[in-house]
C-alpha cells in the first residue's frame, strides 16, 4: 500500500495537478511545493511537513472525509 506506484509521466503528471489550488484543497490541502506519488491504498505525501512524515497515505471523500496513515510518527 504505500510503495509509490506512478511512473516519471504519472508522477509528474500528478505533482503539477496538485499545484492548481482547488485540487491542491481536495488532496487535503498540503502545504505548496509536496510531492505526490500514488500508493495502492491512497495518495502518497514524499515530502514531509509538519505532522506528517515523508510516506504519508491519505484518502478523502464525502462527506469531507479525510484520512491519512503516517507510520513514521514519533
């Protein structure tokens, strides 16, 4: 679930929607400049901020829902 699964043109496909404010918001609304890849489980966050480490599943839905599994927490 959380081994990065998009190749270099998903990637980076993915990294430049999630720069657009409005998509930015429904990936829950990570700070400007993280990284994305996709994982089986969810959206992976590759670069930490605070409270979340770098590997960071997250999931979101209706009715703003949100989810995320930070197995790096200390």
């Amino acid at each position: 679930m959380f081994k990065a699964q998009l190749k270099s043109s998903g990637k980076a496909a993915l990294n430049t929607a999630a720069q657009i404010p409005a998509l930015n918001d429904i990936f829950g609304g990570m700070p400007t400049g993280t990284e994305f890849d996709w994982g089986l489980g969810g959206i992976l966050t590759l670069t930490p901020f605070k409270g979340r480490s770098s590997g960071t599943l997250s999931w979101g839905g209706l009715p703003n829902l949100l989810l995320y599994i930070d197995r790096y927490v200390s």
